[in-house]
C-alpha cells in the first residue's frame, strides 16, 4: 500500500474535507477522554492486577479474571450485574440468552423500533428455523410496531401492551436498515413512558455497537436488560472472542441459567487466557470507538460532497458506529466494498464476492479484512445485495486507518467510472 496508488486530486479532496470536521473531531476526543476515565475507574476499583490474568481450566470455579471482568463491565454499563463471556459466541448468542432465559411459553414479546436484526429474527419467528427451537417453536408470541417516520410510535406501543407482554424489545443501531439509530433521549422517554404505566414489563435493548458512543449508557435509563458483542465496541478490536448481558441481576442470572444450566448458571465458566486481551481491549474501546465514529463522519462527509444520499450526514448526532452510503448501483457496492479489504491489514490480496450467509436474507458483500474474524469495529463494510443499494461502512482500529480505507474507496470508484475527477473539489 502506497499513497502513489491513491490519486493526489483525491487525497487533496479528503484532506480538505477532513479539515472542515475538526470541531466535531474536538467533541468527540472529549467522549473519549471522559469514557476512558470511565473505564479506568472501574479497573481501578477492582484493584486489578496481574493475578487476574492467570489462565484457569476445567470447571472454571472462582476464575479471578471472569470475576473481575463481570464487575467491570457492571459498573461501566452501569447494571446491578454482568455476565461477560468468551462462551457467549457472538452478539446474537447474547441477546438469545437474554430473550429465552427471561421469556416462558405464554409470554409475549413486543419489538418496538421495528424488526429486530435479521439474526435475530430468525430465533424469534423465522419459518426458515421453524422445529429447531426457535421463540415462536416454544410458545413465546412475537409483535412488531415499525417505528413511525423514523421514531418510536409510542401511542401505539402503550395501546399494544397487554397483560401477556412480558419484555419489550429495542435496538439501538440500524442493523441493515435505512434509518437512523435510536438517540438515547427518545430511549429515555420511551422507557420513562411505558414504565410509568408498566413498571413491570422487561425492557431489553439490543446494545451492539452502542457502547461508548455516549457518556451515558441506556441502563441508565431505566432500561432493565442490554447485550452486545465483544468483537464490536466493547473489545477494542482485541477481545478475541465473547458477548455480554447486562443490567438487573435477577435478569442477567436468567440469562446465565440459560447461557450454562440453571444451577450451574454463573459459577462455572473456565476463560483459559481469555481475560487479559478482554480486558486490553476493553482499555482501548473508548478511543477506538472514537476512531471509528470519526472515520464514519470523513466517509459521511466526503460522499455527501459527491452527491451521494449518507445517513447519518456529517452533522448529526451519532447513535452506532455504521456509516450508511447509497451509492445506488450494486457493482458500485461490490467496488466499494473490494476497496476496503484492499486497505486491509489481514486479507488484503483476497476479493470478497457476495454469498447467502447464515441468518441473512439476502445475499451479502463483505469486506472484513480484520484481526478478529467478522470484527466490525475493525474496517469493514457490507452490503446486502438488493435495492437500493447501499452500503454500510464501519469500523477502523485507528483514524489514519479508516482515512486510507475512504481514499481507497474512492480510487476505485474512480477507476471503474462510477466518479469523476471533475467532482472532487
Ligand atoms: C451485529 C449486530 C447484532 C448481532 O451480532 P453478531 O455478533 O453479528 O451476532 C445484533 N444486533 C445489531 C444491531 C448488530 O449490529
């Protein structure tokens, strides 16, 4: 990788455009000043210290590190308790064993910002898992409010909840979905609305790629249950693996009751030599979420100086670390997304080619050139294969990292006549 492969008029535009951020930049830099205050704090009150780095093995009784992480975790996320697993394989895995831990045969559970996340959907109801034990298989009845021009159609959310509802259900993020992330104030008086009327429903909020992009965590808020994955925000890009579960400690527990055994629940667990990358990386995620964040606002900029459709646009608040872009032409994705894992440090000689993934419904691009396989708070980019063709940028461990992967992008858009020279001014 050389700049000599990257036009100077592009390299030109990007600086220039960078420039015109640098008082958002300075905000952010103070997010994560605060947060890693933050997260020092918690470290400290531990009093951790080398012990709790020592592998431990078999059955995992009194592992120190699991121990020591879990309390962290509490305290920065703000919950009674956490679980927080390598065991917990992925930020689906976490929010499964919140939902089935804490929902019985009887029970309903309402989404209220619309369809949950693809991987998650297909646990709740999706025909396609239909007999292998999905929510639905077990009795657990499944509604759906869509959010109302972007927002929580809170009316018809009070008006839906009944006597069977037992959880209801948030996410944060967009997921694969042209909208904007849900602002923590609107989750505010949501949570203050229906608790007022309903203090004893669960609320859940699906956290992924919430965390440190905010002072303020949504346990905060009166949120009852979050979860979220260790290879987005949370891991710094060093966690190797896990997920977690917060928030009330009976709720946590069922979730661990269901993660491990009820009895065993929480008390078992061996995290080999798992604790100390966790808790590194978790030491690095607040300026890497900033990276991150800041390297979404350039590609939000640069595109929209191009005439692109962006969300969110360089201004605005920011709720998730994804960076969507409509470029409107699936080759143009497919470029775009090539682009990124040609600026990848892992990977970087391979093409990626959509293909039918897992839980998705769609065929999906992904450039995901990473340490961690899959890890989006690395520099990644994916775009399902359908109308109207967008895609969705996120991650970058360092800005100067990130920065190269939007120059990148845009030599081969370039290249492949989907940009001009002329526009980059
Ligand atoms: C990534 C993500 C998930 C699922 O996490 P995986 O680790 O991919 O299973 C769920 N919800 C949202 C909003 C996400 O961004």
């Amino acid at each position: 990788m050389s700049y000599l492969n990257i036009d100077p008029k592009i390299r030109k535009f990007v600086n220039e455009t960078e420039k015109e951020l640098v008082d958002i930049y300075s905000d952010l830099d103070k997010l994560a000043e605060n947060n890693q205050l933050r997260v020092l704090d918690a470290m400290q009150n531990v009093q951790l210290s080398e012990r709790h780095f020592l592998p431990s093995t078999g059955y995992g009784y009194n592992d120190q590190g699991r121990e020591a992480i879990e309390n962290i975790f509490a305290e920065i996320l703000r919950g009674e308790s956490a679980l927080v697993r390598p065991h917990i394989s992925s930020g689906t895995h976490a929010i499964a064993c919140a939902l089935y831990g804490n929902l019985r045969p009887g029970d309903e559970i309402l989404a209220i910002t619309g369809s949950p996340y693809d991987t998650v959907r297909t646990f709740i109801d999706s025909k396609s898992e239909e007999g292998n034990g999905t929510l639905e298989d077990l009795g657990v009845e499944y509604k759906e409010i869509p959010l109302k021009n972007n927002h929580i159609d809170i009316n018809r959310v009070l008006d839906t909840i009944s006597d069977k509802t037992k959880m209801i259900y948030l996410q944060r993020s967009t997921g694969y979905n042209w909208r904007e992330a849900i602002p923590l104030e609107e989750i505010k008086k949501t949570v203050n609305k229906i608790k007022e009327l309903y203090p004893d429903k669960i609320i859940f909020l699906d956290n992924c790629y919430g965390e440190f992009l905010s002072e303020i965590e949504p346990l905060e808020l009166g949120v009852d249950l979050i979860a979220g994955s260790l290879i987005k925000n949370a891991g710094g890009g060093i966690a190797p693996t896990g997920g977690y579960v917060a928030g009330k400690k009976e709720l946590v527990h069922n979730a661990g009751c269901r993660l491990a055994a009820p009895g065993v629940a929480v008390e078992t667990g061996s995290t080999m030599n798992w604790p100390k990358q966790v808790l590194q990386g978790l030491f690095f995620a607040p300026t890497v979420t900033v990276s991150a964040i800041k390297n979404a606002i350039l590609a939000s900029a640069v595109y929209k100086k191009l005439g692109f459709e962006v969300r969110p646009e360089p201004d605005e608040l920011r709720n998730d670390i994804i960076q969507s872009i409509k470029l409107g032409d699936p080759e143009a994705i497919k470029i775009f997304c090539q682009a990124v894992q040609e600026a990848a440090p892992i990977d970087s000689y391979v093409t990626p080619e959509p293909w039918d993934m897992p839980g998705y419904s769609d065929p999906i691009i992904m450039a995901a050139g990473a340490f961690i396989q899959g890890s989006s708070i690395e520099l990644s980019a994916d775009a399902p294969i359908k109308e109207p063709y967008i895609v969705y940028y996120q991650g970058g461990l360092t800005y100067p990292h990130g920065k190269i992967g939007v120059m990148l992008t845009l030599q081969r858009l370039l290249d492949n006549n989907f940009l001009k020279l002329e526009e980059l001014k």
